[in-house]
C-alpha cells in the first residue's frame, strides 16, 4: 500500500490493537454497559479515525453494542478535504477491505461478543466500505451505509448475506439519487436482496454533529432511530 501522508492535526482515537492484513492494526472499541452485546464494525469517513466516529461507536455501545473502529489511515487525520482525498486515494479499496475483514475477525473473537456475525455502520468512504464489506464477507448481517461512496465500480453482491439500511441526502451532490436506483437494482439483481435505502432533506455528511455546517439534526436523529432497531433486529 502506499504510504499514507501524514497529518500534523490531533491524533486519531485508538485503543486497541489487533492483527489485521498481515500488519498491526489499531482502532477504538466501545463496549456497552453490560459488558457484552452483538458486534458492530464502524467504518470513517475519508477524515479518519476521528472524535466524531468514536463518539458513534460509544453512542451503539450505549446503546447495548460492542462497537469496534478499525483506524484505515493508521493514525493519520486528515483537516482539509484535499488531504482527505489523497488519503482515501492512497487506501485501495481492496486493501481497505481486506483489513475491514481482519477488524471483523478480531470483533468476533472477542468473548464480550454474543453475536455470530456482525453488523457495520460507515460513513461517506466508510459508507462505500460497508458495500464492498458485505459484499465480500458472509459475516456480515446488517450494513448501514450513510451517504456510502462507491470508489469505482460497484462490487459483486452475488455473495451478499446482509440486509442494506442505507441513509442519503437529497440535496448531495457527490451521491446522485439516481445512483440509488442502479445500486438497489445491482443489489438485487445479484444477491436477490432489496435493500431499502432512504432519502432525507439534507446535504452530504449530514449525520455528522461536528461539521455545522452540513449537520442535519432532525435527518440525523431520525436515521439513527431506524439505524438501532434494524441492527438489534439483524444482530440479536
């Protein structure tokens, strides 16, 4: 892979560490307050590991989740977006998913675990990366994309095993609706699964309370409400 640049910005949030791809990998994990509960991979957006992705994965702990977020860029965080987009361009999506599937390995192996396969919540690049994620591994069982950015091609869900719960903005430029119909109908095409993707009055990155200026409180909070119920639904 190449190498990543490096951010002079804060550090990313990391505690925990884990064999992943053949390398080291680092990531956050937020367990709920009983100590155990189905298993949750939390996938960034092109930023990187970021206060806004460990506040989500407390947010699912809080919620009776054990959340894990797999830090991509390995420490680096980006603060402008041409940063953010070199960043993202130097992580293949092959790669990328590859050390998504060792984060799911390490998630699984955990006795805090109950469940036997995983659900995986992303966001923008992390967003794409819950598609080719679901697409690649059967232990996946729910996928949440939020404004999921497909790098490419789409990928081939003919092993698909999840439910998709994806979240849009109407008004993002960088996610078309019309791209919608031709993911769902890929989707279902492939994999005989219709996923149920839904639209919201709000701009790219509108889930995301640190960036006012995108932030959509009442798209937010409504997707979230129907983001829980579908994971303790697919999870247990």
């Amino acid at each position: 892979m190449a190498e990543l640049p490096k951010s002079t910005g804060a550090p990313a949030h990391q505690n925990v560490t884990f064999p992943s791809g053949g390398t080291t990998a680092h990531g956050y994990l937020a367990l709920p307050p009983s100590g155990s509960g189905p298993g949750v991979i939390v996938i960034q957006e092109w930023w990187g590991l970021t206060d806004h992705i460990a506040d989500v994965a407390d947010r699912l702990a809080a919620e009776g989740f054990v959340a894990l977020a797999p830090d991509l860029y390995g420490g680096n965080v980006a603060h402008e977006s041409a940063e953010a987009l070199r960043m993202m361009q130097a992580l293949p999506v092959a790669r990328g998913v590859e050390l998504l599937s060792g984060a799911v390995d390490h998630l699984l192996s955990l006795d805090e675990v109950t469940s036997d396969t995983v659900g995986a919540v992303g966001f923008c690049m992390g967003g794409g990366f819950v598609l080719y994620l679901a697409a690649a591994d059967p232990r996946v069982s729910a996928a949440v994309p939020f404004y999921g950015v497909i790098q490419g091609e789409l990928p081939d869900f003919s092993n698909l095993q999840a439910e998709i719960l994806g979240h849009y903005g109407e008004l993002d430029q960088s996610i078309p609706a019309e791209s919608l119909d031709a993911l769902r109908e890929a989707v279902r095409e492939q994999s005989g699964i219709t996923p149920d993707l839904r639209l919201y009055p709000a701009d790219h990155a509108f889930f995301n309370d640190g960036r006012p200026e995108v932030h959509d409180p009442e798209s937010a909070t409504l997707a979230w409400e129907r983001t829980l119920p579908f994971l303790h639904e697919r999870l247990g």
